[in-house]
C-alpha cells in the first residue's frame, strides 16, 4: 500500500494536482468505464436477442412447424445460432457483469489501475 501512495503522490507531482485530486480522477474514472461497459453490454445482448429471433423465424418459414425432427438441415441452423448468437450474448453478459462491479465499487478499480501501474513499471 506504501508503494501505491508513493505512486500516487509522483504521479501528482508530476501533474502538479493533490493527490486526492488523482485519486478522486481515477475513481470518476471508474464509473465511467462501468457505464460504458453496461451499455456495450446491452448493446451486444440486443444483438443477441435480434439474431435469435431472425434466426427462429426464418426456420419457421424454411421448415415449418416441425418438432423433433433433428436430420441433416438443423445442422445449419445449430451452427447460425453457435455463431450469431451466443458469442454475442456472452460477451453482453460478461460486459454487464463487469460493469456493474465497476458501478458498484469504483475505488477497488481505482486502487487495482494504480497497482497495475506500478507492477507494470
């Protein structure tokens, strides 16, 4: 913890601000980066939820109402759904999550890029 205030007052010194100052920058900073990644978040769930329904609606159309039925054409629509819809998803999902671990608790964000700093030097 030394080691990070030491980090923190150069880092205002060399920016000529408190260090309270860089402190309070990197929590805002913080909330910043959740709200972005919620939104990002949303935005590739949405994706998500389009491309799954485009998907289910055009096998409806091409097959019909057939339950059950697993021959060789489900093949392709197994794969569309593998490819336009859970990479997508799964991203928006783990995009929120880490979002609102950022909302919730800025200053650990805050702390964690200062020690990233100062491991990285």
């Amino acid at each position: 913890m030394d080691k990070a205030m030491e980090y923190i007052d150069k880092l205002a010194a060399k920016l000529g601000v408190a260090a309270e100052h860089v402190y309070g920058v990197l929590v805002k900073q913080a909330v910043a980066n959740g709200v972005t990644a919620v939104i990002i978040g949303a935005v590739f769930l949405m994706i998500a939820v389009v491309a799954g329904v485009i998907i289910t609606k055009m096998t409806i159309k091409m097959y019909g109402e057939r339950h059950c039925n697993w021959d060789y054409e489900w093949f392709f629509v197994v794969l569309a759904v593998g490819f336009l819809v859970v990479p997508p998803g799964g991203f928006g999902i783990y995009a929120i999550t880490e979002g609102i671990k950022a909302l919730i608790n800025p200053e650990y964000y805050a702390i964690k890029e200062i020690l990233d700093a100062i491991g990285g030097k």
